[in-house]
C-alpha cells in the first residue's frame, strides 16, 4: 500500500538559517510527489510537484525539494526561512490516473524564531 | 475567476446525526475530491468524483456519501456520525483531461460532533 513517512512533527529554525523537511515514501510505481503547505484556517497550497525528469524541483516561495528514488524521499529544503514559512507542511504522493487521488503524510510543522 | 468554496464553515452536530457538506468547485473544473483531515494527522482521501459519477474511493466506510451537480459543485453526506467523524473536511477541484492537473483546495469545513 501506498504510505508516506514525515519523520519530523516539528521544527524550529531561526529567521534566515537554511531548513530542510524530510519525506519518505512507500510506492510501487513511479511517484507524483508534492508538497503542500497549510496555513491556519487556509486550505492546501501546492509548493511544488515531482513527476519525471530533473530530480531537482522548484516551488513557489523559494522552495525546491529533490527526489532520491534509491532512498524513496522527496525532502524540501530553502536556503533561507521567512518568519511567513511557519505553517504546516505536507508531502504527499499521487495515486490513480495522473496522480490526482492523493496520499498525505501526516505533517511537519514549522517554527521560525526571531 | 473565484476558488473553491465550502460551506459551512464550522458545524456542530452530535453522535447519530446527519450532516451535509458543500462544496464549489473553481470554475471550469470537472473533478471535486474530499479529504477528511483529523486533528494532528494529514488529510485522508475520501472519494473523488468526476463528471458526476465516483471516480475512486478511500477506505471509509458507505455512510459517507457524496454527489456532484452539472454545475460540478458537491456535496459530502454522513450518515450516523461518530465522535471520530470530527475533523478537518477538504474538497479539492481539478479539471482532469488525459493529463495531470493541479488540484485547488478550499479551506475546509470543521466539524464537530458531541
């Protein structure tokens, strides 16, 4: 079955220092993967997404995240965190046609400190 | 061209009641999928509809019911609500056409059940 892992639940990082969040994930077949982050009372925003080709992909908001098949991850990572990155962050991996049917980990949340 | 809606915001229902969900889809699309996003987890697919007719369902149980018009808006309907039924439900609107499109989320009804 598909799964995704989310080691991290939280993560704090000072205003300007670099961040990475880690994903793992359980799929048979080539993954969709995408990261999503949740601001409170606000819905699901896409970051990024992963389908094929360069293993190196940019999101919004100066995101990029890097799928390793031989480790089965997709982290996220930015060089530099905004005090308005905190928020919670999902990776998911896409199943069924296209990917459109989506099977989330359960989060990691992100804490910036002045 | 407005996002996706949902309605109510907040609900209050107790254990063995009914409660219906909506949802409007972004204009143009032809794809509502509902996710059911418990406290502290990542969202769980529930079903996805495409074209009026269930294209794929998660692992819940047929008390959760959904429908979708011609005019591509949802409902989710659950029947015999239990205290686990309080979360975070999600619909996501897409236009799906023999490729990967991105799914747009709304901001969640949250319901509550005594």
């Amino acid at each position: 079955a598909q799964s995704v892992t989310q080691p991290d639940i939280h993560i704090t990082v000072s205003e300007g220092a670099s961040l990475e969040l880690r994903c793992n994930y359980s799929y048979g077949a080539t993954p969709y993967l995408f990261w999503y982050v949740q601001s409170p009372g606000q819905g699901l925003q896409l970051l990024l997404k992963y389908f094929s080709g360069d293993t190196l992909v940019q999101g919004i908001k100066g995101f990029e995240a890097e799928f390793k098949r031989s480790q089965s991850s997709f982290n996220l990572r930015k060089p530099s965190v905004h005090w308005s990155d905190a928020a919670e962050y999902f990776c998911a991996v896409g199943v069924g046609e296209y990917g459109n049917k989506l099977v989330f980990g359960a989060g990691t949340i992100l804490r910036v400190k002045s | 061209e407005t996002g996706v809606t949902q309605s109510p915001t907040h609900l209050i229902k107790t254990r063995g009641q009914q409660v219906t969900l909506r949802c409007s889809s972004q204009s143009g699309h032809n794809t509502v999928s509902w996710y059911q996003q418990a406290l502290g987890q990542g969202p769980q697919f529930i079903f996805q509809y495409y074209r009026e007719e269930e294209n794929g369902r998660g692992n819940f149980p047929p008390r959760f019911s959904g429908l979708q018009f011609p005019n591509y808006s949802s409902e989710l309907n659950v029947n015999a609500l239990e205290l686990d039924d309080s979360a975070l439900y999600l619909c996501a609107s897409s236009f799906i056409a023999g490729a990967y499109n991105e799914q747009f989320f709304g901001p969640g009804t949250r319901l509550t059940v005594l």
